[in-house]
C-alpha cells in the first residue's frame, strides 16, 4: 500500500527531498528541451521533407492542442495512478516520438509525433508538483517548485544551441534521435525511484473521475480565472 502523502511531507529527510528535487528537476529540464528541439531545425527540415514553414508551425500547433486537450484527463490519470509513472510513461512516450521520426522522417510522421509529444507534455506539471509536494517538508517547498521551474528554463536555453551541435557533428536525423534518447535517459532512474511516488488518490473526493474533474472545470471561479 501506498504512504500517505502527508507522513513524508513533515519527514524533512534532506536526502529524500533531494532526490526527488533533482528527478523531477531534470524530467523538467527534458520536457523543455524537447519543446525547442524542433524550431532551430526548421529550415533544414523545410529543405528534407520539401514542406513551408507553415505545414512546420501547424505541426508545432498540433502538440500544443493536444497538450491542451489532455490536460484534464491525465490530471486524473495522475491522481489515480500515481505521479511517478505517469511521469515516466510521459518521458517514454516523447522519447519514443522524437526516436521514431528521426529514423523514419516524414511530415506524417513528424504530425503523429507531435501528437504524442502533446500528450505527453500535458503529464509534467501535474506529475512534477505531486511528486514535490509529497516528498518536500512544507518550509522547503517553495524553494523546490523554484528550482523545478529553473530547470526548466535552463532546458529551453540550452535545446538549440544543443540540437544544431548535435545536427552539424552527427546530422539531422541523429541529432533528433539523440534528443528522444535524452528523455529515456531521464526516466530511467525515475522509474527506479519508487520511494518519491505521490499516493494515488482513494478518497471519495476522487470518485468522480474526468466527469467530476469537468463539473469543476465549468464552476463560474474556474472559468473566470481560465
């Protein structure tokens, strides 16, 4: 059985905390890199899969809809199954994405990868501040949501400069391939890290599932403040 959230929260084991700041640190960190891996690469991508920049901007469009649309669902997903593995299977599947479309490039292609990179993006922010909350004493938590937030940062300065690097020392189709490998990379010591999970939710709050989560969502607060 799952620990209860609140019996880790007041631990203030620094190792603990530390370990599940610098997992989820750099989940963060490869979810931004992904994000500007594609656009420094645009023109070379025009010129290989003979397309305008404007079938490339859609194909940016179609992840951040589908980021959107499950946005929801998987903060459900989240609570039910647990952060961490969600976590991990949102790394696994933008690694795979990015993998794919390097060693098969096509504009289909490069659409069906975007489609599951937005999915997959629509996992960290949940997933990241349950894994935080669970395991951070409450005086440090502000501090590791501040750092959490700078990794991620730091991942969307260092992806292009990082990925036409990678593009002139290896080639196009590597250099992206190698960015899908960096999210393998980062979840495999997560998936190994089954002591930083958030508990899955039980309680009868929960019963509702997306259908409560969508009564929520339609309440005048909420979409006065969306």
């Amino acid at each position: 059985m799952a620990e209860p959230v609140i019996a880790r929260r007041g631990t203030g084991e620094r190792g603990v905390e530390y370990r599940a700041m610098a997992l989820v640190s750099a989940a963060h960190f490869v979810n931004h890199f992904q994000y500007l891996v594609l656009p420094p690469l645009f023109p070379l991508l025009k010129a290989q899969l003979g397309i305008g920049f404007v079938e490339l901007g859609f194909a940016l469009t179609v992840a951040n809809i589908m980021a959107v649309a499950a946005q929801l669902p998987v903060g459900s997903l989240v609570d039910r199954l647990g952060s961490r593995r969600m976590l991990v299977a949102a790394l696994v599947v933008a690694g795979l994405a990015f993998v794919g479309f390097g060693l098969a490039p096509s504009y289909p292609h490069l659409l069906l990868m975007m489609v599951f990179v937005g999915v997959a993006n629509s996992v960290f922010h949940p997933a990241d501040y349950a894994i935080l909350s669970a395991n951070i004493a409450p005086d440090r938590l502000g501090r590791a949501f501040s750092v959490h937030t700078f990794a991620g940062f730091i991942g969307n300065a260092v992806a292009p400069v990082t990925m036409l690097a990678l593009v002139a020392a290896f080639g196009l189709n590597a250099g992206i391939v190698m960015s899908g490998l960096l999210a393998l990379a980062a979840a495999a010591p997560l998936a190994l890290a089954r002591g930083t999970d958030s508990a899955p939710a039980t309680s009868p709050g929960h019963a509702g599932g997306i259908g409560g989560g969508l009564r929520l969502l339609m309440t005048p607060a909420i979409l006065g403040l969306t």
